[in-house]
C-alpha cells in the first residue's frame, strides 16, 4: 500500500480528521492535515518526540523504536 492510500484509509476511520507520516528527521512524507494545521510545525514536534522516546526506551533496554502513534481530541 502506498503512502497516500495508507493516509486515506486512516481518514476514512469515524473520528478522524486528518493524518500525516514524518520521517524521524522531521520530514513530512505525506500529509492530509486540515488547511488549519501547520505541517511543519507538527513534524518538528514529532521528531522531537521520537528522539526522546527513542532515548528512554533505550534507558530501559527495550530497542531501538521503529514508529510511534499519537492520537488526539
């Protein structure tokens, strides 16, 4: 499945009003966010988010992590 087909699938979920995949880097790969929402500003959160998990899940002997979810009101 391709990256846009993934975002569509998971817009199509009752409840969901937008999705996007960000690199760990911070890059959008692929957004279908509301008009309202900034893109970049969301992947710069997100990036640092998964530095910080990826550090304490290390700490804890867990891995390395590979992707995370958020979902939000």
């Amino acid at each position: 499945m391709d990256k846009e087909s993934l975002l569509k699938s998971v817009n199509a979920i009752k409840g969901v009003q937008g999705s996007m995949l960000v690199s760990k880097d911070g890059l959008v790969l692929v957004n279908s966010m509301p008009d309202s929402v900034d893109p970049n500003l969301i992947s710069a959160v997100l990036s640092s988010m998964f530095t910080n998990i990826d550090v304490q899940s290390k700490r804890m002997q867990r891995g390395k992590l590979k992707r995370f979810f958020i979902e939000t009101d």
